[in-house]
C-alpha cells in the first residue's frame, strides 16, 4: 500500500506507547484498579445521612443544595451557583468542606503526579471497544480540583489555588502518550479548566508562582498531539474494518449500531441493514482505502504548517468528504462515514486550546514584566528576549497575536475561526468554538500595583 511505504503508521503497532516501570507511571497504583463494573471511583465515600445534616446546620445559605449522594455532583452545584462571579467565602469553605474526606486523594495524586511516566494498561486490541476507565477518573479528579481551585482562590489562598492549578496540568498530561481521541479530549477539557483558573487568578501570583505555570505550560503541545491522536483514530478504524471481515453481517450491523446508532441512521437507512452483506463483499476493500487516504490528506495538511491550523483547510476538507459519500456513495463508503470525526468540531477544539496556552505564555511573560517595571508592557515586543525566546504567533493566521493595552488592563487575541480580526471581540455568549468572534484572554496589572 502507498501509505505503507511512504512509512505511515496504519495499526497501533508502533503507535501504542511502551510499558514503563511501576515506579515511574502515573498510573501504578491502586487507586486507579477498576472495579468488578469496570469503573474508577476516586471520590467515595458518599455524602451519608449524617454528613449531610451536619453540612446543612454548618452552612445554612447553601442547606437547599445539600443532598445525600454524590460528592461531585454536589461540589459542582456551588460551582454552578457561582457561576462567572467569584465564589462567596461560604461557598468556598463549604467546597473544602465537602472536599476534605477526599483529601487523601488529591494527595496520592499528587505523590504519583512526582512520577515521569503515564502508562494505564489500555487495550488496544479492543479497538472501538478498548475500555476507557481513567479517561473518566482524571476528568472527574480535575472537576474537583478546579472547584478547589476556585474555592481556595475566594479565600485569597494563592498558593493553594496554584498548587492545584499545577495538579490538573499534570493529570491532563498522564494521557498524553494515549494516541486516543477520548483521551484527547479528556486532557483539552481539563486544560480549558485550568488556563481559565490561570487567566482569572494569574495578576495575583508572584514572579516564582508565575514561573512555575511557564514551566507547566512549557510541556503543553496541542498539535503535536492532534498528529498522534489522529493517526491512533485512523489505527482503530483499521482495526473496525479488518474486524468486520472476520465476522457475519449481522455481527457487524449489530457492531456498527453500538458504536453510534444515531450517527448510522443518517448516514444509512433502516433498509440498508439488508445490504450489509453487499457492502462487505463489494465495497469493503475500497472503503478502508479511502477511509485511509481521507485521514492522510488531513495528516498532510497538519504536517506542510505544524504551528498552524487553518480553518479555510479543515472547512474545504470537512465539505470535500460530505460530497464523496453523499447519495449512493454513502453506502459505498458506509464505514468511512460512521467512524471518521466531525473535523470542525475536533479541529477547532484544538486550535482553540492551542491558542489558550499560547495567549497564558504571553500572559505569563506580561505578568513577570509588570511586576519587574511596575507598567504593562506598551507591546509584545518588550517581552522578548528576557520574558520570553519569541512571541508565539496566532496558531489560525500565523501573523502576531493581537495585543492592546491601556495601562490598566490588557487583552490578548487571536482572530479565530472565522480568520478574520474583529478587534478584541470576545462574543463571550456564545460556546461554539467556530462561531464565536475573535478568541481573547484578558489581563491587568498585577494586583501588588492595582493602586496604579
């Protein structure tokens, strides 16, 4: 195959990462053995009956919230209750409240988190059906720590708040050798978490705590891993239509349906079920051969501007596939169109979270000036070479992030999906990645010069 020799990687030979030794992975230890359901639970014990009258008699303003059960779900209503504001002293040591009988969590994370290594034991084999346990346990540790994050925030405990911060960066990083999208996901949703803790509370941190978030944001590479998460969901579609020659049509159907059953029905219906076994025999080679040139033109793509992604591209790609299974052809390349990613939505988180950890760079560079001259910086240029090697660039046009300032305050922007710059609009109402305007962090001046 043209792939093959060109070296491309089309199974998980080569791509799954090695075994490390226990004493350096994350993920050697007890706390993340599934249970006899297959699941990770980090944060029992429950809410009982008792605790959760003492909680109520404690904290009478938030007694309405106080249920019995999950501990999450409840520390993620205050949050909510919070929302954009900050949270109200009660609020905050109402969170540590409920947090501290899980406290011996967060500290065996953070002993593993010492370790240099991340292996959880994913079977690859499994492919579509690989079991996924941790992916859900960092994302519920990260919950929690942002919400602890927060709560120790309001009550002005900076190196707390830090600490923690520090701690989701490094869950979101235990999954970074995993060439999965679940797990892509994961780490970009914790990540968010964080660098939107670090943009709120950064003018607040010390030069040393500021560099302590450089140094975490240092080993942050979103597109370096989209190229390895990309060719891990292209291994496991190999693996999905290598599986369904070896089994009866009606194994595959009944596979295909559990995969995405919603997604299926768009793209074939019902009456087609009877047509599983034509489209394996006919179309089934040539399918897999397109599925695997679709993800190589994005490959290709990624790999002519690795410090870019283009919209215009993705867009042009996402529409070119559209037409290629459209009518007819959409049972011709049946498989292709149930298991390939919705690359707007995929893309763009990535380009989106790209630009977060490059704005929080500058940002961190903005905030170590500030603090050494007293003044915002009047352009990016002043952070170079002593704050920063060079000013990271807009990850969509590849030009200089935008910056303005006005002494007091300041906002950093790329020109977002849409590539074009609307001046610092932020659109903040809106949550889809691709529809908003421009993609801004805001600042100020560091808290120890606010009187400025």
């Amino acid at each position: 195959m043209e792939l093959l020799k060109r070296g491309e990687l089309l199974s998980f030979e080569g791509l799954a990462p090695a075994p490390v030794p226990p004493e350096k992975n994350f993920f050697a230890d007890p706390i993340w053995e599934p249970n006899a359901e297959g699941q990770i639970s980090l944060f029992d014990p429950q809410i009982s009956p008792g605790e959760a009258a003492r909680l109520k008699a404690q904290f009478p303003g938030l007694a309405d919230l106080v249920k019995e059960g999950n501990r999450r779900q409840l520390v993620q209503a205050v949050g909510k209750r919070a929302n954009d504001r900050s949270m109200t002293q009660e609020e905050a040591v109402f969170v540590l409240a409920l947090l501290e009988p899980v406290q011996s969590t967060f500290d065996t994370i953070r002993r593993l988190g010492r370790r240099s290594e991340a292996r959880f034991p994913v079977d690859y084999s499994r492919g579509v059906f690989m079991p996924m346990p941790h992916d859900w346990a960092l994302f519920e540790a990260g919950l929690m720590l942002w919400r602890s994050a927060q709560a120790h925030d309001a009550l002005g405990q900076t190196e707390q708040s830090l600490d923690e911060i520090l701690l989701m960066l490094r869950l979101s990083r235990a999954v970074d050798d995993e060439p999965i999208m679940m797990s892509f996901f994961v780490a970009t949703s914790i990540d968010v978490l964080a660098l939107s803790l670090i943009e709120r509370q950064l003018p607040t941190f010390s030069d040393r705590q500021t560099q302590d978030i450089e140094l975490a944001l240092g080993q942050i590479n979103v597109l370096k891993k989209l190229t390895k998460v990309l060719r891990g969901e292209r291994a496991i579609g190999n693996q999905f239509f290598d599986q369904s020659r070896q089994i009866s049509a009606a194994e595959m159907a009944k596979n295909a349906k559990s995969i995405t059953a919603d997604v299926w029905g768009e793209k074939l219906p019902g009456v087609a079920w009877d047509l599983v076994g034509v489209y394996r025999f006919m179309f089934l080679d040539e399918d897999q051969a397109f599925f695997n040139k679709t993800y190589q033109r994005l490959l290709d793509r990624l790999g002519e501007k690795p410090d870019m992604l283009q919209p215009s591209e993705v867009e042009r790609l996402e529409t070119d596939l559209e037409q290629e299974i459209q009518g007819a052809d959409r049972y011709r390349h049946a498989l292709t169109s149930l298991i390939s990613p919705k690359l707007k939505t995929f893309l763009s988180m990535a380009a989106d979270e790209e630009t977060k950890v490059r704005q929080a760079r500058i940002a961190c560079a903005i905030q170590r000036y500030a603090l050494a001259e007293k003044a915002l910086p009047s352009s990016l240029d002043q952070l170079v070479p002593k704050y920063l090697e060079h000013v990271p660039g807009d990850v969509i046009s590849g030009g200089p992030m935008h910056y303005r300032s006005d002494g007091k305050e300041y906002v950093l922007w790329s020109v977002g999906w849409n590539d074009q710059d609307d001046g610092g609009e932020a659109s903040p109402q809106e949550k889809i990645r691709w529809k908003k305007l421009d993609w801004v962090w805001k600042g100020r001046l560091p808290a120890v010069w606010k009187e400025l």
